[in-house]
C-alpha cells in the first residue's frame, strides 16, 4: 500500500509501501535505483523545485504520482507569496505559448523549405528545361558506377548487357512520356499529332528522341538490305555518349555498355506501338572506335499492319 505525501516543509514521495525513508537536501548528487523501493525526497527551497525530480519506476504506480504532483503544488501555493502565485501560471502559459509558437515557425520553415525544392522534372516550366543540360562528368561517373554495379552481379557479358538494357527500358519509357509531352505543348495541343506509320516513327526515334536524350540526332538511320531481312532497321551513332568513359577489358571484347541506348530505343518503339528487339552492336571504324549501331529488329505483327496499310 502506497502511503500518500503530506504537504510540509520537507516533502516525500514513497514506493511499494516502504517504512524507510532517505532524505537529501540534494537528491540530484545521489539519486537511487528508480526500481529499487527507496524513498525519493526534496526539500522546496522555491518555487522551481515545487516538483519532484523526473524519475521513472516501473514500481511507482500512476495515483501515487499524481498525488504527489498534486500535493507539490499546493504547497508552492501556501508557502509561497501572492505575487509568485499570481506569476507561476503566467510563466507557464508564456513558455508554452512560445513553445507552440517555435514549433509553427519549425513547420512553416520545414514547409518553405520543401517548397523551394527542385521540382520533378516533369513539372517544371517547359520552356526553361528544353535546352538545360548536366555535366558530361557527372553522367559518366554515374553511368561508371551502374556497370560497375551491375556487373558484381551477373556471371557473363549476355547477362551484363540485359541487366543494361532493362535499366535503359525504364529511363526510355520516362523519356517517351516527357517527349511527347512538350511535343504536344509546343505545337497544336488541342489536335495532336502522333505517327502512325513505321518509317515516320523510326524518324521520330533518331531525330526528336534522340535529341531529347543526348542533345543531338543521331548520325544515320537504315535498314537492311539482306534477303529475309526486311524487318531490321539500324540506328548508328558515330561517338555515343556512354562508351566514352567506360575502358571495356581484352577478356570482354564482346560488351557493348550501349545497351542501355537500346533498351531506351526499345522502350520508345513499345510505347509508341511499334514492338522490337533492340539490340547495340560495337562497330569501329578507324575514325570512329567506338561507332555504335543500335539493331533493331521489329515484331511480325508490326509488318503485317504495315502491308495492310500501304495496300489500303
């Protein structure tokens, strides 16, 4: 049974019925275990330390506190003068009020903050992000640690350039959207235009797609002139932007760290209704060592609407 503190010169709070009773001018010199059954004592030298000190005991039950916070604060009352009675509450409410006030201007600061942030990219004026560029530096460091990632966890050359290739299929799909998008706004956005044709599309790819994502066209577009072989397009670029910065090792001669480019082709023909196969191939010349030809290679069915649209 928990005895209940009496309102005194020297106030007691006491835990689990305990008949001893420790007493400190100074109970923050020597504090004992909060789970232990000692007595925690204090004397009120003023207003400030009216309260016990903070404590937690898993022993202490809630009404022994509560009684005793409450017997604390009369005491503060009658001992003390009216006019440090009248002032405690006004202290109070001042120092919460300013405390709510600190925790708005946090919010208000935190919220500022969050609005000056740098928007996502599709959000932004369309205007001053066409011609906005990144450093040739940072993308190649960036790409550097892709493959370097990727190929900690792929055991041959096949399985490094698709793992490539699927992480270029998300930035193409990303970049299809955005694309057509500022398309739409910049010419008629109430009508607009979108090919439906094989040959218009696949100069939409090496033109406008490829000046969205690397600032330039591409260098050639052609398509195969080998018997059987009418379904395969090819898209060359003389000095690709992702090989510049990779060194590929003797023993992986067969690498091309391009397809990411053609997963980013893949995923452009995909969305506009065109499926292929997409693959880069790593043709040097010696002019150009690391010429590129992204092949692609279209799906039955987009042939066979192209013969019935042109026999139409």
């Amino acid at each position: 049974m928990t005895s209940t503190p009496r309102a005194s010169q020297r106030f007691s709070v006491q835990t689990n019925a305990s008949t001893s009773s420790i007493s400190s001018p100074r109970p923050y010199q020597s504090q004992p275990d909060p789970g232990s059954a000692a007595s925690y004592s204090f004397s009120l030298n003023g207003i400030n330390d009216a309260l016990p000190p903070v404590f937690s005991s898993r022993r202490t039950t809630s009404s022994t506190l509560s009684s005793s916070a409450s017997s604390a604060v009369q005491q503060a009352l009658v001992s003390s003068p009216p006019s440090s009675s009248r002032a405690l509450p006004s202290i109070g409410a001042r120092t919460s009020s300013a405390r709510f006030a600190s925790f708005t201007n946090e919010e208000v600061s935190t919220h500022r903050v969050g609005a000056g942030a740098v928007p996502d990219i599709v959000d932004r004026p369309r205007d001053k992000t066409r011609q906005s560029e990144i450093a040739l530096s940072s993308l190649s460091f960036l790409f550097a640690e892709m493959v370097s990632y990727t190929q900690n966890r792929v055991t041959g050359v096949t399985d490094l350039e698709k793992r490539l290739s699927l992480l270029g299929y998300g930035i193409g799909q990303r970049l299809l959207g955005l694309t057509l998008h500022r398309q739409e706004m910049t010419g008629n956005a109430k009508n607009p235009k979108r090919e439906t044709r094989l040959l218009p599309t696949l100069l939409w790819v090496h033109t406008s797609f490829w000046k969205a994502a690397f600032g330039k066209s591409a260098d050639s577009l052609e398509r195969s002139t080998e018997q059987g072989r009418g379904d395969e397009y090819m898209i060359s670029t003389n000095v690709p932007t992702f090989s510049r910065s990779i060194c590929v090792p003797n023993d992986m001669s067969q690498l091309s760290v391009e397809a990411i480019t053609a997963g980013m082709v893949e995923a452009a023909l995909d969305g506009l209704g065109f499926p292929a196969r997409v693959t880069a191939h790593t043709v040097g010349t010696a002019q150009f060592p690391n010429r590129t030809t992204i092949l692609i290679k279209l799906d039955k069915a987009v042939m066979d609407r192209e013969e019935a649209l042109a026999t139409a």
